[in-house]
C-alpha cells in the first residue's frame, strides 16, 4: 500500500454547516463527516454542500482500501465570503495538519469556488485529485430567476446589482438639484478604483477595521475616533464643495478655486487624523494580540500619511497660486530626508533580523509555501528558533529563515531540513 498519508477535503465556504445544521469546523472523520451530511440534508434538502459531503464521504471510502494513512475533513468557512472566510479555512487547515501530516489531498468540490480553495490546499501539498459534484435538478430549477438569485448571493455581484444602484437613487433623491454631477462623480471613483485595483484593498480595510472595533481590545476609542474624524472631515468639507459648485455655475471661477481649496484642506486635515488615529489603533492592537513584530510598518505608516498631507497640502497651494514650485521641491526633499530618518528610527522594532520571544507560536512554512508547524522555543544567544517537523526537532539558525507576513519562511525544503 501507498505509505504516503492523504487527506480528502470538502470545503463549506459559505458555512451552511454552522448557519443552517449548527455544526462548527473542521468536522475531521467519517463519523462526523457523516453525521453533518445528514443534518445538513434534513436542514435543507436543496443545499449542495449536503451532496458534495456525501461524494467525499464516498471517495474516502475507496481510497482506504489503498492508502493506510487517510483522513476525512470538511473545512468550513465564514457567511461571509472573501478574506474572513478564507483566515477560517486557513485556521483550520493548519490545525488540522498539526495532528495529521498530509502529503496530498484529493478535493471533493461543487466546482463553485475551485479557484478560490485549490491555492490554499496546494499552498500545503499538492492536489493529486479533484472531483467535482453536479446535482442533477429539474428544469424549473434551471430557470434563469434561480441562476439569478444564486448569482446574487455573491457579495460582489450584489454590490454592483444593488449598492450602486442604491446610492445613485439616493444621492438623486437628497440632492435633486446636483444630484446627477454627483452620481457621475461617484461613479467616476468608482470606476477608477475598480480599474486600477485599489476596490478589494478599500473594502477589506473598512472590513478589517470593523471586525477589529472591540471593547475589548485597548484600540477601541481609536477606530471610533477615526471613524468620527472621518465624519468631522466630510461634514465640513461638503458646504463648501456645494458652494464651489454654484460658483462655477454662476461664473464666479475664482470664488469657485477658493471653496474648493478650503473643502481641500478640511479633507486632508481630518484624512491625515483619521489615519493616524486608525493606525495608532492598530499599533495598540499589535501589542495587545502580541504581534509587535508590525510595529514597524505602523509606525512607517503614520509617518508616510503625515508627510503626504503635507506634500498634498503643498501641491494644492501650487495649484491655486498661493506657494511656489520652489518651495514644493525644497518640501520633496525634505520630506525624503525624514522619511528616511524615520526608517531608520524604527528599524528598532523591525524584529525581521532579529530573534525574539514574539516569533514564539508563529506558523513555519517551506519556501514552497508547505506548512511546516509552528516556533516553540527560541535561543537568544545561538540566534536560532525551533519547531517540530515529523517528531523530529529542527533549530534554525537567521541565516536560514525570514520573517513574512507574520510567518516564518524557511529558505530550504523539508527534505533539505530533515537531512541536515
């Protein structure tokens, strides 16, 4: 028999097992896996994530006639699509091979989501089959208002079908006089975002944020501040940008540069609080939750948005004739010089060349992106960490690893480590 140890997944994306049978993941083996199919069909008949089970359940029983190290597991995700669900699935997957060392998985799917799921698994071990279920249903079933209302329940799509559409009747309907200019300019943001990236990144910030507003955590007067900065700045740039508009309506141009100069600089003022205050937030969070290793980027962070308010400030009086190009040039250089200097400064909390406790517990992977397990013990004094790979403890020294995004990725393969 094969000795090389498999693991059939199923992934619940969208957790129905939680919101609709109260089953929480992973649900790791065939009993399990088998009683959450169950329930899951009593719940909701018509739920495919029921069928896709039972089809892992299957493959997993063909398979143990050949492999003699097999495991069955159903990943289950978030209601709510994208990164939150992603984080669990990811959680569970890397608890789930801490107690099993899979070296292959075979992926049961219902072929929705393959691209969003197959880079997770193989970001551990590679993919050596893939099954894909098709439920067979009546033609009512397959009408074009069913494909509609599954579509729909894409948060994206919902958001192009509904949220835009949404604020376009209500700036019209609020603002009946300006109403159009300001669903064209709305619209024009959007698209710009949406063409050049920056939409994903904004909507998961404003997630992030929201998720991390705690009474718990010592940053929750912050990201409330920030939130009532950002408020202060739209409140009191608004008047003025509707005087602006008038202006030029009217004809008065010059009138017209000055509203906008001063809604201008409301919006950077309160813009730079709002940041500095969010990441502030965000610093008190990395202390709390022991990630102090991010304090550096925070901290870079703060600078960089001060130093741009400035330049954005400075720009702005270009612009309208009240600073001179000379002395933007002389603000570029200086700005350079501090933000250089600031780099420097807090190199001190850059942990990245450095051995500390605060690497203790953080996720080991190979430089092919297969985790390895997790930093139990570090060694000031060798300038190694250590982990356990296949009951076997292995140090690193700083030569062979870096520190990434919160894990530590190891410059060698297993097989290299194991060797060594």
């Amino acid at each position: 028999m094969p000795e090389k140890a498999l693991a059939v997944v199923c992934v619940d994306r969208d957790n129905d097992f939680g919101r609709k049978a109260g089953i929480d993941g992973p649900i790791i083996g065939r009993k399990d896996n088998l009683r959450a199919a169950v329930k899951l069909a009593l719940a909701d008949p018509e739920d495919s994530d029921a069928n896709c089970l039972f089809m892992a359940i299957q493959q997993y029983d063909e398979l143990k006639e050949k492999y003699t190290q097999i495991e069955l597991i159903t990943l289950v995700g978030s209601k709510k699509f994208g990164f939150e669900s992603d984080v669990r699935i990811n959680e569970q997957l890397d608890a789930f091979l801490e107690t099993f060392h899979a070296e292959a998985f075979v992926l049961v799917t219902d072929g929705a989501e393959d691209d969003q799921i197959t880079p997770i698994l193989q970001s551990r071990a590679p993919i050596i089959s893939k099954r894909t279920v098709i439920i067979k249903q009546a033609k009512e079933v397959e009408s074009t208002f069913y494909t509609i209302k599954e579509a729909l329940r894409d948060p994206f799509l919902a958001r192009m079908a509904f949220g835009i559409p949404g604020i376009v009747i209500l700036l019209y309907l609020l603002l009946p006089s300006i109403g159009l200019q300001l669903v064209a300019g709305f619209l024009g943001i959007y698209l710009v975002l949406k063409g050049f990236g920056f939409e994903d990144r904004l909507f998961n910030v404003f997630k992030e944020m929201g998720s991390s507003i705690s009474a718990q955590r010592v940053s929750f007067p912050f990201y409330v501040g920030a939130i009532v900065f950002a408020a202060f700045g739209l409140f009191s740039a608004a008047p003025h940008a509707i005087d602006a508009y008038y202006a030029v309506q009217n004809g008065l141009y010059q009138t017209g540069i000055e509203s906008t100069s001063v809604a201008a600089d409301f919006i950077l003022m309160f813009g730079a609080i709002t940041g500095i205050s969010f990441l502030v937030g965000k610093g008190a969070d990395a202390v709390q939750l022991k990630k102090a290793y991010l304090m550096h980027t925070y901290l870079l962070s703060a600078v960089a948005v001060i130093l741009g308010a400035i330049m954005l400030g400075t720009a702005k009086g270009v612009l309208v004739g009240t600073t001179t190009l000379n002395w933007f040039l002389a603000l570029l250089i200086i700005s350079f010089v501090l933000f250089f200097g600031a780099y420097r400064a807090t190199s001190v909390f850059d942990i990245r060349k450095k051995v500390t406790k605060l690497l203790i517990g953080l996720p080991v992977y190979s430089r092919t992106g297969k985790w390895l397990g997790k930093v139990e013990k570090i060694s000031k004094e060798k300038g190694t960490v250590e982990f356990s790979l296949k009951s076997k403890k292995i140090q690193l020294g700083m030569d062979d690893f870096s520190l990434e995004n919160g894990k530590i990725l190891v410059r060698r393969s297993a097989s290299q480590i194991l060797g060594k």
